[in-house]
C-alpha cells in the first residue's frame, strides 16, 4: 500500500479543500463566485454537493453534509481512466471556516480564515494498479504548491476530529484489492500560508495527527514543512504503538501473493527528512516471530517452497538488547511525477527492508538491480 500512513491520509482531506480553494480563488478573478454545488462541481472538476451552508461575512462559514466525489461511479473506473489514478469519495458532516471575509475573497482573491475545523468525515479512496502508469508530469511538493498559487491562502490553525479514512489498492495482475485503514482521527495543523508577511513570522506549516491503524492500535505522527525552502524541505517523525502483525494482512491482499502468518511488533518509530529530490533518516522497527505465507500461483515454483524461500531471505527477529539488532536507514530518490504521499511511503519502505531482509536478500536484490542498469 503506497502512501505513508496517516498523515498522509490527513493531508488527502486538507488536499481537496486546497483545490477547492485554489478553484474560488481562481474563479474570483471574475469578481463573481456562485456558492452552489452545480459550480463547485464544474469549477473543480468533481461532484460536489451539501445539505447546508451559512455566511456571517468577516465571522465564519459553515457548511453541513459536504460531499465531494469523482464524477463517474466506482464501477466505470477501468473505462474512464486510461492510466490508474485516485477515485475519491470525501463525506464531511461539518466544515467551518472562523473568521473568514467571502468578500476579501472575491474583491482580493484571498482565501484567510483564522481556522478550519472539519467535524465527523469519512474519506474513501481507491486505485487500480492494472491500468498502466501515467504519463510523466512532475508533481509539485506543498511549498513549491503554495508558492505557486498565485494567490494569498493563509489558514491560521486546523482542526479535524472524528475522521475515518479508507484507502483500497488493486495491486497489478489481482482480482482482490488491499485496503488500509485508520478510524478516530484526530489532527491538527498550524500556519498553513503563502503570505510573506505571516511566512517572516512563522516559516512553517506543521500537522500532528492522531488515528487507530486498521481500527485498532494507536499511531502518531507530526510532519513540518518549510516554507521558506526553495527545495520543498521537511521533516516526518512518527511512532507506533505494540500490534501483532497480522491485522497488516487486509491492506497485503490483493497487492502481495502473500499474508503474514505470526510476528509482533514491540516498538516502530521513524524520523527522516526530505526535499524535492531526496530524503534520509532513520526507522527503528523492533519485532519478533515474523512469518510469511506466499499463496499458490499457477505457473511458478511450489508455494511451500515459495513460502520456506521467502521467510529465508527475510530476518524473522531484530529486538534492540540482542546482537543481531538492526536500526533501518531510510534513503530514497524521490519518483517526481509521484505524489508526496507514494514519496513517504517508499521512503519508509527503505528503512524497513534495511531492517527486515538478510544480508542474502540485499545481495540478491543488490545484482537484480545492476543487472536492469
């Protein structure tokens, strides 16, 4: 599952109302914006529609039953995209924007507030990995995007309380998808900007979130983003509280031929720091009784054998008070005509096969790799 936890996830919802709002911004230019779901909709190139909405101007605007989806149903996806991509299904139960000026907006095109709160919202996202890649196009990183709006947006604080978060993969030749999960989101973001002025104050934007992975065990997370950076700099800190490791297996189904059959976690934490380019750090990853299970494939060697192969090549212990004890090293070359959220996640991917596979597997892997140089 390629994203990198539940930041990442936060950030999708935060993501859509940026677009949202680079849209009114956009359209302010016309010193018209009609605040109903027909233009929203066309404006931003998704269905968009809610229950209820109130302006008090300069006070606040609140909007209740917010919708936001892709434009075709789940079902067509293979027939609308020529490439695989995100469908999204976002349903906020309230989104309220305090100390908020439309007028400012339309007069000025800027979009302040002095906080976003979202209240009670379930995000849905869902991708096909059967459809080739897309065409190459460099996907900027949150600064470059900011500065890049040619427009003010400066939020003061936000606020997200109460939201769950699906995110399901068809990985490549599957028929089942794998789905990751996080309920009871909390989060929290500060000095989301592109104005000069308020960047000389504060030259970050940071974001804490809090969430139950898979709806059971507690993680957190805090990513800060300079926003003086030329070169998109940031840093990512998260830790993870104790799970067994088979409650990982719906979100392996339909992306790995595989399931994880035994294994704990005791510790996982994580700090790293990126830009345009690149990112490095550290990942500690402490478990115990780690086991795979390949399944059966039609054309290829025997799954036993596949089976009694992979948990060779994979370390089945690294606990922190015995020799063989390992701290991954997270360095990645950065995809950039991929999102932020697959640069997190192959990211961590590094410092976790640092850690878990042998010193045969990187050797194997190590002359696959030259060989496809």
């Amino acid at each position: 599952m390629k994203r990198a936890g539940l930041v990442v996830l936060s950030l999708l919802l935060i993501v859509a109302l940026f677009f949202i709002a680079k849209t009114l911004l956009e359209k302010s230019k016309e010193k018209v914006v009609e605040f109903t779901s027909d233009k929203l909709s066309e404006w931003a190139g998704m269905d968009i529609s809610f229950e209820d909405f109130s302006i008090d101007e300069g006070r606040f605007l609140e909007v209740t039953g917010l919708r936001i989806t892709t434009p075709y149903p789940l079902e067509n996806y293979a027939e609308v995209n020529a490439y695989h991509t995100d469908w999204l299904d976002i349903k906020i139960g309230r989104l309220m924007l305090g100390n908020f000026s439309y007028s400012e907006l339309i007069e000025n095109r800027k979009f302040h507030a002095s906080i976003l709160e979202i209240d009670t919202a379930t995000i849905f996202v869902y991708r096909d990995k059967n459809l080739p890649d897309p065409p190459f196009k460099k996907k900027p990183l949150v600064s470059t995007l900011l500065r890049e709006m040619n427009a003010g947006i400066h939020l003061d604080s936000i606020l997200l309380r109460k939201i769950s978060i699906v995110y399901e993969e068809k990985g490549e030749d599957f028929e089942s998808s794998g789905q990751l999960r996080f309920e009871n989101l909390y989060a929290s973001g500060y000095n989301l900007t592109n104005i000069q002025d308020k960047i000389a104050i504060r030259s970050d934007f940071s974001l804490d979130v809090i969430a139950d992975l898979m709806g059971k065990n507690k993680i957190n997370a805090m990513i800060i983003f300079d926003l003086t950076s030329q070169n998109d700099h940031f840093s990512f800190i998260g830790n993870l509280e104790p799970f067994e490791l088979d409650i990982l297996n719906p979100m392996i189904i339909g992306v790995l031929p595989a399931e994880i059959t035994s294994g704990h976690i005791h510790h996982m934490s994580f700090d790293f720091t990126g830009n345009d380019t690149s990112a490095k750090g550290w990942l500690d990853l402490q478990y115990k009784n780690l086991k795979i299970q390949i399944f059966k494939d039609d054309n290829e060697s025997p799954a036993l054998l596949k089976t009694m192969a992979a948990n060779v090549l994979i370390r089945s212990n690294n606990i922190e008070d015995r020799d063989n004890y390992r701290k991954g090293e997270i360095l990645f070359v950065r995809n950039q005509d991929r999102f932020i959220f697959n640069y997190w996640w192959r990211s961590l991917q590094t410092g976790m096969a640092d850690i878990m596979l042998t010193d045969l597997a990187k050797s194997i892997l190590s002359q696959t790799n030259s060989k496809d140089d």
